[in-house]
C-alpha cells in the first residue's frame, strides 16, 4: 500500500529522535501505536459492515430469481387433473373410508420363551 524504503524510514526515525527526543519517544510511539490500532478497527468495522451489506444484497437477488424459478417450474406442471395410469385404479375421494377390523393379540401359551423383538427367543 505505502511504498516506504528502509532508508526512508531511518530518516523518520532519525527526524522523530532528534525532534522529540530519546526521553519522550516511546511515550510518542506508544500513542501513534494505539491511533494506528484504533484507525485498523475502524477500517476492519467498515469493511465488514460493507461485506455484509454486499452479502444481503446478494443473498435478496437470489431468493427473487429463486422464487421466480419455482414460480415458472410450477407453471409447466401444473395439472388440472392427474392423467390415468392403465392397470391402476383411480382414488375416489368422494367415498367413505373403508373401515377394517383391529387384529386381536392373545397371550401366548404357557411355557413360551418371551419373544424380545430382535428375533432371537430367550
């Protein structure tokens, strides 16, 4: 981003010791350092925000071309009325249910190992 060479930097830090002075500098690179680090939030804050707007930007257009590719699927196959397979009975819905009988269970007789349900008799 910044094209800085080391020779240009020694020169910096030349200036700022001369300037400021050996007994105040850290103090001096202490602050630039917490700037620096508040102005890196700042843009990370930024840039995320930005993503998440381009990411709900995206994330909208596809639902709408999503719905408007099911709108259109479900216009081809909409049918009316089923067309009648051959051999195969159609469901009449106006018809009451067929009502059929519970099975009865009885107990099994005596001296019959209990059945355990995984096919295996102990």
């Amino acid at each position: 981003m910044f094209n800085v060479d080391p020779s240009e930097l020694m020169l910096v830090a030349f200036v700022a010791l001369v300037v400021i002075g050996p007994k105040d500098l850290p103090k001096a690179m202490r602050i630039v350092g917490y700037w620096v680090g508040r102005a890196r939030g700042v843009a990370r804050q930024f840039r995320q925000g930005f993503d998440t707007m381009v990411r709900e930007a995206e994330l909208a257009e596809m639902e709408k071309k999503w719905a408007e590719e099911n709108e259109r699927i479900m216009r081809e196959h909409a049918n009316p009325a089923p067309e009648p397979v051959a051999g195969v009975a159609a469901i009449d819905d106006t018809q009451e249910p067929v009502m059929v009988e519970q099975p009865h269970v009885s107990p099994a007789p005596e001296g019959t190992p209990p059945h355990r349900g995984d096919g295996v008799t102990s």
